[in-house]
C-alpha cells in the first residue's frame, strides 16, 4: 500500500520552518523534566551494562542531537535503556573481561554496527523483518530480561559480586557469597528502595491530593530517581561512607567524549556480528512501538524505514562518541510526552543539558553509591515483567504460549540471544505446522439455495459421483503433501466419483510446490477417472495460473463460483441424489 | 485427518502371511536384476563418499535387510545414492584428510546419526519437518548436487587429483593441472562414457525392434553398468592397463562386513550432528517421494512417519556394518517396480545376492578402473540436472525462483549445507515477506444483491460513514502490524466514517500478536468514535476468538455475513447513499 517510500529524507525540514516561541517554552520545559529523569538512568543502564558510568551520559550527547535530525517521531527519547544494556553485557560479558579496555572499545564497535545494520536495513526498506518478532516472544523476551537484570542488579545492593548473564549463573555466585553481605550497602540499598518505591506508588496521589494537577504530580514522582542520586550522593560524601566500604562509582573522567572512528579490524567486528544484530532488531521493535503508540495519540503517521534510518544514525552516533548502543525509550518518551514536548528539539535541548552535566557535574559522580544506581535499575525494569501477559497468552492459544515460553524460559536460564532467536525459529516452526494440516470441508448444497455448508455440520444435498472440497488455507510448500494426501484419501472414500471441486474462497496464495501438487492431483485423478475442477479461485490467484501449463492440462473447469459448477455437473434430478443427514446440524456461523 | 498413527509397528506382519510362490518367483528375478544395477552404482557412489569401493556394498547388506522388516514401501530399495554420498564427503572432507581411518569412522558415525535422527523424527511423529523443503528448494539442490558430482568425477575421467566440493574449489584444482591430463585414463572414459550413453539412448529402442517387450528393453538397458564394470576390469587385467599409469580399485577385504557400535564419544559426534542432520532430512524427504510416486502406481498409501522408521533403522544398520549413510534410489526402486518386485523380500534377496558378490568377487574388482566407476556416476546423476524446472519456475513467480537460485548457486559455489539451509530460510522468509503485506479490499454491495465486491473492480453501493473491509490472508503476526495501519490509513481517508466490518471469510487463524492488534485497533476507533464490526469470521477463528476478552471489549457487532452487517448497518434509504463508479469495471471472478 503507501508504505515503503524511500528514506534518506531529512524530517527536521518538516517541522524546523514553523518552529516558534511557544514551541521553544514547551519544548525547553520538556527538556528540563527529560534530563532530570535522564542522568541517574543513563549512570545505571551504563553499570548495567557492565560500562563506566560515563558512558550513559556521553551516549546521550550526539544520539539525541542526530535523532532530533533524522527521527520521525515527534517526542520520542532515545538514548540508553535497560533491555538493550542488557543485551551489550550479554554480548561483550563472554568476550572480554569486565572493566577492560577491550570490553570498552567492543561496546563503542556494538553501537557502530548495529548503527550501521539499521541504517543498510532502512535504505534497503527492510523494515518488514520486524514482523518476524510476534508478540508472545517479545513479552515473554522482556519480561524475562527485565526478570534477569533484576537479578544482575542484586549483588550491588547485597555488596556482593556475582556473575554470568543468566539466572543460573547469578544465582549461584550470589548463593556462595551470601554470608558475605555488606550490611551497610544493603541499608543504603533498602532505603533507597524504599523511597522509590513510596514515591512511585504515593508520591502522585498525594501530589494530586494537595490540588496539583495529575499530569504535574506524574511529572514530579518521576523525579525522584535523581533525588534519590542527590541525596545518596551527599550523604555519602558528608559520612564518608565510601571508606566504610560503600562501592562507590569513584572518579570519571570530565569533559565530553572524544569523537573516534571505532576500529576496524574484521577480527574485531567478527565475534559482535551477531549480538549487534539482535541489539539492531530489538532496539527497532521496540522504539518502533514506542514511536507508534505516540504517534496514534496524536494521529500522526511513523515511516518504520525511516525510523529505522533515524535510529541507525543515532547509534552510529554513539559508536562514534565512545557512548554505548541506544534505542527509543518508552518511560522517558511518555514523560517527554506529558510534560508538553512538541518537536525533536526537545532532544537537541536535552543532549545540551546533559553535554553541561558530563562538563560539570562529573566530579559529584565520584561520591555516588552504586547500589542507588541498582535500586533506580530495578525500580525502573519490575513494571516491564507482565505476568498478565503470560497469563492470557496461555488460554489464548497453544503455538503461541510455546513460543512465549521457550523464549521465556531460555533468557532466563541460557541467554538473551539463544531466548530470541528460539522463540523467533519457534513462531516460524509452529505457523508452518498450523497451516500444514489446514482445516478441510467436504461441502452440499443448502437444499433450494446457493449456498454450499459443511456436510459434517448442516443437513445438505450431496452426491455419490460428485464432491465439492473446501480447503481453508493458502496452498504453498508447508501443505502441499497435505492437499495430495486429503484428495487422495477423499477419493478412495468416494468410489463412485466423477467430478471433483476444490473450492478455493480461502486460498490466497498457490505457490510452485503446491502448483507441482495440483499437477499430481490432476494426473492421478485423471488415471482414476476423476475430473478435476476449481471454484472461487480469487483473482490474483487465478492470474497467476493463468502463466502456466496448468489450465491446460486440467482435466476439468475452472467455475466463478460454486454454484456454477453445481449447475453444470450435478448429474439429472433424481439420478443418484440423495440429502445427507448429520447428527451435528448446527447453525453456527461455519461458511 | 488420518496420518500420524503411532509408529513402531512391523510392516512385514502384513505381508508376510500372505507370501507365496508366485510372490517368491516376482521377486527372486527383480532381485537379479536389482543387484546387477546395485553392484557398479554401491562401488561408484562409495567412491563419490570418498570411501574405499567395499563400503558401498557393505551399505547394501543390513540397510535393505532392515527396510524389508520395517518398511511401508513395497518396492523401494535402499542404499547408497549419489546425492546422499555427495552429501557425505562434503560433510567429511573439511573435518578428515582423504583415506584416513578417521575419514572412514565418520562416514559410520554419519550414517548412525542420521539413522538415529530419523527414528527420533519417526518416534515424535516429526514427518511434517519435510514440509519444510519447498519444491523449488529440492529442485535447486537436486540440479545442483548433481553438477557438483559430475565436475568432482571430472578428475578420475582425466586422471587427475581436485580437491574441493563445489565448483570453484574442482574447477581451480583441475584448471592447474591440466596439462598433465593421463591419455590412457582418458581413452578408457571416453570409451565407457560412450558405451553408456549409447546403451541409455539406443539399445533400449533397437531392443524393442528385435521383438522384445517395452519393460524388459528398459531393464536390460539398464544392466549396462555391470557390462562395462565387467568389459573393463577384464580389458584392465588382460592388457595389465594399471601398470601403465590407470588407476584401479585396488585390493580390497574379502568378506562380509564386521559389526560394531560407532564410538560414543561426544567429541567425535559434535562436527557431524548438523550435516547427519542434512543428510536424515534430504534422505526421507526424497525417499519419502520415492515411496509415495511408488505406492500411488498401486493405489496404496504411505505412512510418512512409519517411512521415518523404516529408513532410520536401515541407516542405523549401516552405521553398525562399516557402511555409509543410505536412502532410497529412485532409479532402482523403478527397476524393482518394472522387473516385476511385488514384496519387500526383494530386498531381502538382494542383500543376499550382495553378501555373495561381496564373498566372492572382491577379489576382482582391484583390476576394476575408477574411471569407469565415474563414468556410472556421470551417465547415472546427468538425468537429474533439471533446467526445465528451473524455467518454469521462474515464469511462475518471483519468491519461489529467488529461493531455488539461492539454493542452486549457494551450492554450486559454497557447499550443499549452506545451499540447503539458505534456501530453506529463504522460502520461509518470503512466505512471511508475501504474507505480511496481504492484498486487501474495501467493498461495496452489488445493487439490488447480497453480494459485495470490491470498489475499485465493481460498480457497487458504498457510504460516507460506513465501510467494509476484507483483507485476504490470515491475521499472525507477520500481518499484525499490516493490519494496524491499512484499518487507521482508511479511517484517516474517510472522515465520516462511523461503522467499520472487518469481512473475514480469508481469515484462517488469528494469532495473539493479531489479537493484540485487533485490541489496538479498537480501542483507537473508539477514540476516533468509529464503531469496529466482524462479519464473516470462520468457526475456528470465532471459537477462539470466544475464549478472550475481545467480543465484550469489541465496540461493534459479530455478524455471520456481510449482507446480515450491510442491513444491520446501513443508513436509511436516501440519506447519504452513493454508488461509486469506477473505470475499471470487470467481470472478472475477483470476488
């Protein structure tokens, strides 16, 4: 349809020209809420990624400023987030050892190539791909994923030091170190905790009750990960609780990031290929969904090829500014939403902001505890685990609830990447086995009518010599043996047979194996003598058979309908007619 | 419908008491024959493996004695086949130098993987994995394997030394040598080369006009192997030809085959479980056509899952008698059903005559020259390069070609695996692709019908407020997204709009990602104050559709046809009605 135009359009050019000063205000407003909510995240998601605190910031920097250029979507923020961080330790955390320089330069080589696919993915229009991630396997891929970063983020809280990127891995580490709990970090983390919590839960209520406005009050309890920050921040620096062993993120180099082309050396880029791959495509689905459902509020229309351009220069961006990958964050673009962003400029007036922070505010970082970093981690990845989901997945339907488990419990005990490629093979595996033993009806005339039913369902007319077969699916490889065999097997049953209608209301598609299928049907029906027609072949269909061999050699008719072919092959009234009885007559809505 | 019993059962029970004597004579003369085509092609196709020549009759023994016991096929006969024994030397010929004892223990092991895969499959009734292997697929890689086995016969016709298992590695190895090609070698393969083609294309005619039946021409032209086995190991061995540079079999061990358990490390199975996997997959599928071309001559019928069994314990056989992986041959299974087989015991017989041909003419086949074993090779796999498939599949459509020439060029130039498992990905690929972007229509009633056709081919009655949609496909999650943006597209172009049917009689299956997006799309017409309607929707669907929350959440109506929604919905007579004409009006069967 309308999709798929080109990309490499610059958007900026849309909304720069009538960009005004009530623009501004509410945009600079925006940006101020944004940064606030902005910094303490982008420190956690850059530990949770296994980086320098850092790293989050600068990857906020040219990310946000390109995204403002290339972005379709008009408040979304991009930056770092939980998911995609995790996704970075995973891939890197096997690779190189932790704290490495290695491990820093993989995690730049991570955002460039995965950059650099969504870019080559967004000029080559392959936006559709990320229709191969359906939706059972990405909730059953976040829910577990938020479920391991919580797991991750319990040594920091604890004191302790676990490793591995999955829950086995983790909980075992943590289970031998249990007696070695650092009581002090753990106050600090369960007070912090605390607070976030109150503030998420009562913070808005009571806010709201003191006669602010909801929107306001939401604003507000979003800024309580930076007062925790704040507040842990002094409270360390003023006790000196460092040298009472506190982990602490210690002195961060000050000023804004070098701007380097990252290395690029193959042997470098080989063992991150695939992992930059899987960070590309969920990083699109997901700031795709994001971008969608802020563009349905406000009725506006998101271009998935140029979302994926936006979001490939954005981490491009950041593999240049020695930042980590990026992708569009849903809790920050909804605030951003809340509190009156108009245009991307909200983003360039946000990267100033946090470009001012990384200047200044860097020798603060130094008394910061990590385990606030932690507690702000998992206060903001628990509202992603969705049990619900699970829930009603599991009575909706088995192929799906299969596909949502294997991901779900594979990213939990092995890996993300094994989790999503599983679950992706799976989806595949199991639409291809529902459509290859499709439904089938053998069908009869409503007696007096043109309408043709069930015979297993309804009380219709039928024939000893004459059969009308209703396939409900496309026909293409995955049932091409399948329409052999049900033909076949409705021959055998029918030794009278003459004349055989495969009606075809429901076949969208014929493709060469099942054409080589129909070629088989139609010679062996014609050594037993059987004829064999076709009915409500749709159009493009039929076309499509038309460029063949097949017409011809058919040894019957091709009828617009059914009742056509009823008319031209029923045999003389009160030949051999007889009305076939069901036990199961029904008026449901079967056709 | 009726396949997928359980397995495990002895076909052999069902035949077996009814065996007579006119059975044994049927039988007892096509195993004669069956074991003169047997003998040249198990020693060539062994060969082909890069095995010493005693293996491929070895393979021959217990595989054809274990089929006859677990088998459904009446007359198929297994063993070794050229494309399985390509398959197997490209899976052993990176991992083992040629000749080695290791390259001989993994051809074993190769062969009881893929018997122990098979019956795993058969046991999981796993028979529709087949389906996964589209016929453009197999076409592509059938033509192509067989390409790369003539151009890897190229250097014992020569008498030259390649290397390599697709075309670019022959090629380049044998463009190097080719001043040094042996004149004797070469008279000796052109002479059988010869021999062969004119034995295939004139003895078989010139047969017939000396009298003899059609059947009986064709099965002795096709003893013409044996003759030039015989014809040149006698010519070799009278004119000493080995001694003047001809490269022979060589000595070989006489006696039947040692039993024995492959070795059961894990280290030994870990390089060959994906290529035994390739082989057990490649190996039903194309038995399984065999089989059923077979039983469909007798009007029989065969079990795809008890076909798993029967040739997963034949290859297990092999594994345990020294031999290499087998399937059924196409070839010889027609000679079998031509010279009369009419039980499985013709393979038993057959084993029988194998087993004395490997007791007492071992000793001659050292004077047997290679190049008449690729000769057979040659004349025998020249029948399956196909390229009147390949034409036909490119005038029928464009998805079906582009994965037939990715699996053909793929393993012409890099390797049957990756050919394979390309072109398998890919056809899963652009089914998702087709289907992802289904062909919809928005429709209007026929005047004065119950008929509703779509707007742009029909003239048909439509209103401002009021439209009805059908899209031709079922709703997964490859269309989920599709689906969002065609309903709010055609929402946003019809500002009036208050009623909106979805018309499903295409919709096979609705899938939890389509159910997430039907939600979606609710809730964003209730916003836009448009009523959402289903009419149409197949039991199934409706049935599962039942067990959500979706029909109490749904704004609009379920209405079991598109006429009961059009009179349910449609606004009083005069008011804003229009008929909607269109240039292009057809009577085409665009339903």
């Amino acid at each position: 349809m309308k999709r798929w135009r080109l990309g490499l359009q610059l958007p900026i050019t849309q909304w720069l020209p009538r960009y005004n000063r009530q623009s501004l205000s509410h945009d600079v407003t925006a940006a101020v809420f944004l940064t606030i909510m902005l910094v303490p995240q982008s420190l956690a998601f850059a530990l949770l990624a296994g980086l320098p605190a850092q790293v989050g910031l600068y990857a906020c920097l040219l990310p946000l400023l390109l995204y403002t250029l290339f972005g379709t979507s008009q408040t979304m923020s991009v930056g770092p987030v939980a998911l995609i961080a995790l996704m970075t330790a995973a891939t890197l955390g096997p690779l190189y050892s932790l704290g490495s320089a290695e491990y820093l330069t993989g995690a730049v080589l991570l955002a460039f190539l995965s950059g650099a696919m969504l870019i080559v993915m967004g000029l080559l229009r392959l936006g559709f791909l990320a229709n191969f991630l359906s939706h059972p396997v990405i909730s059953g891929f976040i829910t577990a994923s938020a479920l391991v970063i919580i797991a991750s983020q319990l040594q920091h809280l604890l004191g302790l030091d676990s490793r591995g990127h999955n829950l086995i891995g983790i909980g075992s580490t943590l289970w031998q170190q249990l007696s070695q709990v650092h009581g002090l970090t753990l106050v600090m983390s369960a007070g912090v905790l605390l607070f976030l919590l109150l503030a998420r839960t009562l913070l808005a209520p009571a806010l709201q009750a003191l006669g602010l406005a909801e929107r306001s009050a939401a604003i507000i309890s979003k800024s309580a990960p930076i007062v925790a920050v704040l507040g842990a921040t002094l409270l360390t620096w003023g006790l000196d609780l460092q040298a009472r062993g506190l982990a602490v993120v210690g002195e961060v180099p000050r000023g804004l990031p070098p701007l380097s082309l990252p290395p690029l050396a193959w042997e470098q880029w080989q063992p991150l290929w695939l992992g930059a791959l899987l960070i590309a495509v969920v990083g699109f689905v997901q700031s795709l969904s994001v971008a969608q459902m802020l563009a349905a509020r406000k009725r506006q229309h998101v271009d998935p090829n140029q979302e994926l351009l936006g979001l490939g220069v954005a981490n491009l961006g950041a593999g240049f500014s020695s930042g980590m990958p990026v992708m569009g964050s849903l809790s920050r673009s909804v605030m951003a939403y809340d509190a009156g962003a108009r245009t991307p400029a909200t983003g360039a007036f946000t990267a100033l902001a946090i470009a001012l922070a990384t200047l200044f505010l860097t020798p603060a970082i130094a008394y910061l505890p990590i385990a606030t970093l932690a507690a702000i981690i998992i206060v903001s990845v628990a509202s992603l685990v969705d049990i619900a989901a699970i829930k009603r997945t599991f009575h909706y339907g088995r192929p799906d609830f299969i596909a949502m488990l294997a991901t779900l419990v594979l990213t939990l005990v092995h890996s993300v990447a094994t989790g999503l490629m599983v679950g992706v093979g799976l989806s595949l595996a199991l639409y291809i086995y529902r459509t290859s033993n499709p439904h089938t009806a053998v069908l009869g005339r409503v007696p007096g009518t043109e309408h043709f039913r069930n015979t297993e369902r309804h009380r219709v007319e039928v024939y000893p010599d004459f059969a009308l077969l209703r396939v409900d699916e496309s026909l293409y490889f995955a049932n091409a043996r399948f329409l052999e065999d049900t033909v076949m097997t409705l021959v055998s049953e029918k030794p009278q047979l003459k004349d055989l209608v495969l009606v075809c209301p429901a076949v969208n598609l014929i493709d060469a194996s099942a054409l080589d299928s129909l070629d088989n049907i139609n010679a062996r029906l014609q050594d037993a003598k059987v004829r064999l027609h076709l009915s409500e072949v749709k159009g493009p269909v039929m076309d499509q058979l038309n460029r063949t061999h097949f017409p011809a050699t058919l040894t019957g008719q091709v009828f617009l309908s059914t009742y056509a072919a009823w008319c031209a092959l029923r045999p003389e009234p009160g030949d051999a007619s007889s009305t076939h009885t069901s036990n199961n007559i029904s008026d449901n809505n079967n056709p």
